[in-house]
C-alpha cells in the first residue's frame, strides 16, 4: 500500500501579534529574522494518521504485498526540506519536493492542480491524506480540489481512520458528534485535530531520516507548462486591522436617561 500525506510549511501561528507585520504594498507577510516556518498542525495529524495505518497494518505483515510505504509531499522552496526531515523522523519513508519559481504564490485551484500532477506522476498511490486545512488561510480546498482532478472519492475531518483491504472506514467529526463513513480505495481523506497529538521524533529515528531520501521535482519534472494560467486568485489587499477601541461613559440620572443615550450613540454609530 502506498499513502501520500500533503504538507505545508507556514507562518509560525504562535507569534506573538505585536512583531507580526505585512508588506502591505507587496501584499505578503514580512518574514521575521530568527523565525522559522513550521509544518501546519493539521497536516502534522496527517503524518500521524499515516504511521497508524503504517503501525497496524504494516510491520507485523511479511508479505511484501501488504507493505505500507508513506511519501511525504509539499510544494515549496528548497528550505521545505526541514519540515519533509521532520516527518521522516516520524517515520514517513520518502520525501517529495515540488520545487520551481513558477509555483511561487500559487493559489487553492493552482496547488491542487500541481500536487495532482505530482500524484499521478508518482503512480500506484492508494491512499492521500491531508489535513482538514492550512492553519494560515484555514480554506480547506485544496484536498478535496485534488481528489476532483484525481477522480477519487473524498472523505472529510476524519478523527480515526482504518483499512480494511481496499477500503477505508473513517469516523467524521460532526457538529454534533461522529458518523462512520467508507469507500473504496483510491481515495482521499482530509484529517481533523480530533485524531489526537502527533507522535515525537525520537534520536534515533531522527538519525535515521538523515538516510532517507526526498526527491526534488520542478515544473518541467511534471510536464507543466511554464504559462501557468489556470491560477483563479488575486490579492486586492492585505493588511492588519485596526483594532483600536474608542470607549465612552454612559451616564444619566436614571436607568431610562442613560438607556436612551445609549440608543441614541448606537443610533448615531448606525449599529441598530
């Protein structure tokens, strides 16, 4: 069996708000000195969603045609690499790079259209898991776009997944609790932060993903063409909103005098 998990490098979420800052005019976060980017939350779930399936189903079978193997895939630039070592310390066993100035400021339908091309470049995948989103635009799309091109079923924010011979059984966070879904294999599922805390990199499976490899393909690697234009959107404005509060002191004689002065200020400020 062979799983692709999809990652994505992003700003770190835990920065602190006051240092955080826009290029406004460049319409793009300002990268901050000594920060590094991190894999997002979700897709760290997804890795973790993988090396169950891997644990359950692959160590303990010696047929070779039960082996489970897990590629790791994320379009970036050449420092992604860090992230992809960090999943193989997890236990992932390749690393997948999609790497090329054309894939800069990609949007949601641009992302899914390349790392579907990846996926079918790669072959005989049966499983992809993602995140249920990146926890920098928080959009969701971009799995479910790729399971469109691929043409394969799509299962979303799955809490626990199972594979049981060439289907998948996920349990689906509901608003009001979970349902159990499956279908057959090809398939894609997105993985919600229910599924629990992904496991730690041990030293020794750090020093092992040292020997792992990761495989870097441009835009030629995947046969696409170098006028990209199926790319659907355009920044107007990017910027931090002004939060400052102006507060004002109601006060009157009487609960009535001070209830109509309060409607009269909303009045004012067109809120009712």
């Amino acid at each position: 069996m062979h799983i692709v998990v999809l990652i994505k490098q992003i700003f770190d979420p835990d920065v602190a708000t006051t240092v955080f800052r826009i290029d406004e005019e460049a319409r793009a976060i300002v990268p901050l000195p000594g920060v590094s980017p991190v894999t997002s939350p979700f897709d760290e779930q997804a890795v973790e969603a993988a090396m169950r399936i891997k644990d359950a189903y692959g160590q303990n079978l010696e047929s070779e045609k039960n082996h489970v193997r897990v590629t790791v895939v994320t379009m970036a630039e050449e420092t992604a690499r860090v992230a992809i070592k960090g999943e193989l310390a997890r236990g992932a066993d390749e690393g997948l790079l999609l790497a090329d100035p054309l894939f800069a400021n990609a949007d949601a339908v641009l992302t899914a259209n390349i790392l579907a091309t990846a996926i079918r470049k790669l072959g005989d995948v049966d499983l992809i898991i993602a995140g249920r989103q990146a926890a920098d635009k928080d959009l969701g799309v971009v799995g479910l776009g790729i399971a469109q091109l691929l043409d394969i079923p799509a299962i979303t924010y799955a809490c626990d997944i199972e594979i049981d011979n060439k289907t998948v059984v996920v349990e689906r966070v509901l608003e009001d609790g979970t349902e159990k879904v499956q279908t057959q294999l090809p398939a894609l599922v997105t993985i919600s932060h229910e599924l629990g805390k992904p496991r730690y990199a041990g030293l020794r499976e750090t020093m092992r993903a040292a020997r792992k490899s990761i495989n870097v393909w441009n835009a030629s690697d995947l046969g696409i063409d170098t006028d990209i234009g199926y790319g659907r959107q355009h920044i107007e404005e990017l910027f931090i909103p002004d939060n400052k509060v102006n507060c004002e002191l109601i006060q009157g004689d009487t609960p009535d005098d001070v209830a109509f002065q309060l409607a009269t200020r909303l009045k004012e400020a067109d809120l009712i």
